[in-house]
C-alpha cells in the first residue's frame, strides 16, 4: 500500500505533494467486540473538497479499480437515489483469507451520508452509515458499521486484523480521491494555459 501510494506520489509536483501528503495516522480505525458482532469506527481525512470525496465512494461500479480487496463491484439496481450493489472479494486476515459475496441496499444523501444495509451474502448481518463534512479544504470522513461475520474471528488478533483491512480499504479511496483531484487540477491548469495562450495571439 505505501509502494502504490508513493507511485502515486512521484507524479505530482513538490507543492501538490506537500498538500496532499497525509499519514496513515490520519485514518483512524477502531473495532470493538461484542460476542459475535464487530463494531467498527473510522474517522478518516484526505484532502480533497467532499463532491471529490463523495464521487469516489459512490463509485460502485470503478471500486474494484482501487479497493484492494475487491474483485468485483456493481450497481445491480438505481432507482434515484436507492441502488442494490453486489460485490465480491478477499478478506485476508493475518493467516486467514476467505472470499466474500454481498448484497446490498445503498441509499445515498448527497453530498453528505451515505448509509448501507446488507441483504444477502457473506456476512450474517452489515450495517453502516458513512458522514462526509468539510474541514477547511479537507475532507472529514466518519464510518461506523456493526458487523456479524459468518465466520469465526480469532478472539485476541480479531478486531485488530479486522481494523487493518479497513483501514486498507479506507487507504485506497483515499489514494483514489487524490489521484482524481491531480487529474483535475492538471485539466484546469492546461485549460488556463490554453485561454492565456489564445488571447495573446488575439
């Protein structure tokens, strides 16, 4: 994850790269246990304004593309602002790995929340709802989830295995809305050229 973020990190110039660089500290993911069910919290800022950060996490049918445990995302049903999304993947938990499959209910709040309710797939239960607010030119990101896994978690590793794939998740939209954001700003800088250039000629 640090090797694709450095990657990523090379294209921009040294003053884009002193204003997107963030550390991982700032994607802050906790998980609780309560017997079966997992708690899971993370407070996540990326600096971009919340449309960019908005596009990206309801950009099902791309997720695949930067997720790095999905192998597949789908809006399998849009009506307004309601979709049924279905994804599949790879859950790798220290030593264990196991695929998942899940359906779910989407109902999207623009530009601010985001909530999701599994119907049917791996978990026994999904929940969660996502806040996105702005914090000056960033982005603050809130997701709580509750969770019941259809499989046994470790008891003592668990919530901290299950907090790092998370926060790998979190990482690459993050890395997404960055990425995105210096594609724009690259567009727009080539388009004032462009104008500049014309009306000297003129």
């Amino acid at each position: 994850m640090r090797a694709r973020l450095a990657l990523l990190l090379v294209a921009f110039s040294p003053c884009l790269a002193q204003a997107f660089i963030m550390s991982e500290q700032d994607i802050n993911v906790h998980t609780e246990r309560e017997g079966d069910t997992l708690h899971v919290t993370v407070d996540m800022r990326v600096a971009v304004k919340p449309r960019r950060a908005w596009e990206v996490m309801t950009d099902f049918d791309r997720m695949a593309g930067f997720i790095p445990n999905l192998s597949s995302s789908k809006i399998m049903e849009r009506k307004g602002n309601h979709l049924k999304v279905a994804q599949k993947g790879t859950y790798s938990l220290g030593v264990w790995s196991f695929p998942f499959e899940s359906m779910r209910n989407v109902e999207l709040f623009p530009y601010a929340k985001v909530t999701s309710h599994g119907t049917s797939g791996s978990m026994k239960s999904m929940d969660s709802v996502t806040y996105l607010e702005a914090d000056g030119q960033n982005t603050r990101v809130n997701y709580n989830a509750t969770l019941i896994p259809s499989i046994s978690i470790p008891p003592l590793l668990g919530t901290s295995l299950v907090s790092s794939e998370v926060r790998e998740q979190f990482q690459g939209m993050r890395d997404e809305m960055v990425r995105r954001e210096q594609l724009a700003r690259q567009s727009s800088q080539r388009m004032t050229a462009m104008r500049k250039k014309t009306q000297r000629r003129v």
